[in-house]
C-alpha cells in the first residue's frame, strides 16, 4: 500500500482535467463535502503535501523552491498559470474526485471488509516499525509536524484509498459493472495507437565495443558510452544519409533497421506500439525522443520520416500499419499493457465529471498555496 499511489485512475484524471476550481465560502474544518460526504481540512492539506512532494519526485525540472513554483506552465484549457497554481488545482481536483467516488462507494452498499481494514493498519504498523523504530509516539509527532494531522487522520485517508479501490475494481475490474468491452477496446485502439519501425544512429555518444564486437558493460552490467571524436561525428552523419538513400533506392526498411540501427534492441517485423497517452513513457522504454513519438502520430501510414534530435542522434522512422487485434496478441502484451487502463480512465472520467461539478469546496482550500505546505515525508 502506498499513500495517494493506489487511487491512480483518480490520479490520471485529475490530472488531465486540472482547470479552475470554483469554491464557496464554508465554517469549520470541512474542505470538501459532497452529498453525505465530508472531507476535513488536514487531509486536503495532507493530500496537497503529497502531490507536492510527488511531482518533485517524479520531474526533473521540478524543484521545491518559490522561484520554481512561481515559474509559468499552461493548464488544461491553454491557460497561463504558475505551477504552483497548477499543483493547487490538482489536488483540489483530486479531493473533488475523491469524494464523489467515496459517495459511490456508499450508495453501491460496498464496505471494506475486516480483512481489508486490517491491511490498513498492518501498513501503519510496518511504517512506526520500520521507519520510527516502532515508536507510535515518534511517528504520531512526526505526522503532526509534517501535516498538523493525527495517526487516526491518516488511518482515514488510507480507508478513503482502500474504499476508492474497492470501487474502482467494482465498477471496472474484470467482471465489473461497467468494465471495458471488447468495442470499447478496439475503438481506442484504433484511435490511439501507432506502430512504426525505426533506425536509430547515434551522432553525439554512443556505445563502447570490445574487440569482439559486443558491447562493453560496467560492474552493474549497464552498457557502457562514450563520446565521439568529431572525425566520427561526421562519419555518423554520413551513414545515416546513405541508410536514407537506400531508402529511397526501394531497400527493405526491415533489414535495413537489422543492420544499421544502433539500438541494442531492434525490434523484429511487428516495430513498436504506443499509445498517444503514453508518449513520455514509451520514449523511455524504445530509447526514442518523446519529440519523435509525437511525429510518428502525425505521419501518413507508409511514410518515411527522418528525426534530428540535436546533441543525441538521428532517428529514422517509417509508420506502420496497425495489425487487427494485435493488442490481443501474447508476445505484444507488455506494449499493450496500458490500453484497458487508459479506457477505464475515459470511463471513469465521463462517470465522474458531471458530479464533481455539484462538489463544494471551501474558500481555504483554494487560497491554501503550495509554497505554504511543506513536502510529504512518504
């Protein structure tokens, strides 16, 4: 169990609809309500640290300091913001979108059962154990000064999560009531997948060979890199301009990749499959440029496109056509392992914005600022 991680649908659909929030002005400590659902200040504070804290873990780019929160971005509408106004409007989203699954879960009649509150506070157990060298005492003073809560607090918010999850997997788990069918498949698969082929030439660093050819590995058994000379610079340049004009001659674009593509692991006649919603993590796991990810969705089926990516390499790619039911596919199920979340997203979102919408949230809420919360200590 980890803290915010496992209501990751709610995650990806805040996230993806963070735009202004309206709030009306409330008494007492009640953030956020919504039908019989209330939710208290300290967890929407609590939820803000972790977001906070999250998006620092998780971007580079993103530093905890006012210069970098007081730095521009855009939100969902194209709007200007600051960042820190955008980590506000996330976790706002996310509290409205938590309490409108948690008034779900209530009028589905879905309860946790006693196993399923017991791994609750198993967890919180293993965390005064492990980290506070099993100090409820310790651990109850170092919530309160991280979040001004209480150790029954975060039991709360992990019953919040425990119950979303529940309902998640109610509502779109394999036999749920409204699980993903077999058309709603298709059609994203249809509407949002690319496939394509590429040869990859390295032109700034690339790997370092031993004699034999294979490629020299450190003590961790990573590949090992090196720079180029700016003799070989050129050389590079060159044979990708004579892999493009055995292109244009009418080569085989599959050989060719077998060939001369510098990636250690070239994909056989299927390419590669990404989903337009996964255009940052796809680029991580094929080694490409998220930059030509976002090409390749806006080339013709059969094209050939050359990619400069300045300092890195050239990437040469041609789109394929998708195969029928490739998703369905065994051996093409890692590249296909996202396609049910991302429906059960637009399902869940659909299911959830109409009544977000009729969420009260309070005035302090949306004045609560990011640089005001300190970061989160899970």
């Amino acid at each position: 169990m980890k803290i915010l991680k496992t209501v990751s649908i709610l995650l990806i659909a805040a996230i993806c609809t963070v735009a202004a929030v309206s709030c009306a002005a409330d008494k007492g400590e009640v953030w956020i309500r919504y039908k019989d659902t209330e939710i208290s200040e300290r967890i929407c504070r609590f939820w803000l640290s972790e977001i906070k804290s999250d998006f620092v873990s998780r971007y580079e780019d993103i530093t905890d300091t006012p210069a970098c929160w007081n730095g521009k971005t855009t939100d969902a509408e194209g709007k200007t913001i600051t960042r820190g106004e955008y980590v506000e409007l996330y976790a706002q989203q996310y509290a409205k979108n938590v309490a409108v699954e948690l008034q779900l879960f209530r009028e589905y009649g879905l309860k946790l059962t006693e196993e399923e509150t017991g791994k609750v506070d198993q967890y919180i157990n293993e965390l005064i154990y492990y980290r506070y060298g099993d100090s409820k005492s310790a651990f109850g003073k170092a919530l309160k000064s991280a979040y001004g809560m209480s150790i029954d607090d975060l039991r709360e918010v992990l019953i919040y999560e425990s119950e979303v999850s529940k309902l998640e997997d109610y509502l779109f788990g394999t036999d749920g009531v409204m699980a993903p069918t077999d058309d709603e498949l298709d059609e994203y698969y249809t509407s949002h997948y690319a496939r394509f082929l590429p040869i990859v030439i390295y032109t700034d660093a690339g790997y370092d060979y031993n004699e034999d050819g294979t490629v020299k590995r450190d003590a961790a058994g990573n590949p090992v890199t090196r720079k180029y000379t700016a003799k070989e610079k050129e050389e590079k340049i060159g044979k990708a301009e004579a892999v493009q004009a055995l292109i244009d001659d009418g080569e085989d674009f599959f050989r060719l990749a077998g060939t001369y593509s510098e990636e250690l692991n070239v994909p056989d006649e299927n390419g590669y499959y990404f989903s337009s919603d996964d255009i940052f993590s796809a680029g991580t796991a094929y080694g490409v440029d998220y930059s030509v990810l976002t090409g390749i969705m806006k080339q013709d089926i059969g094209s050939v496109k050359t990619y400069e990516i300045a300092g890195q390499s050239i990437v040469i790619v041609k789109r394929l056509e998708p195969e029928k039911d490739a998703y369905k596919q065994t051996a093409l199920s890692e590249q296909f392992r996202t396609l049910r979340d991302h429906v059960v997203t637009q399902k869940n979102r659909a299911l959830i914005e109409s009544l977000a919408a009729q969420v009260e949230i309070h005035d302090d809420f949306c004045r609560l600022k990011t640089v005001d919360v300190p970061g989160g200590i899970f």
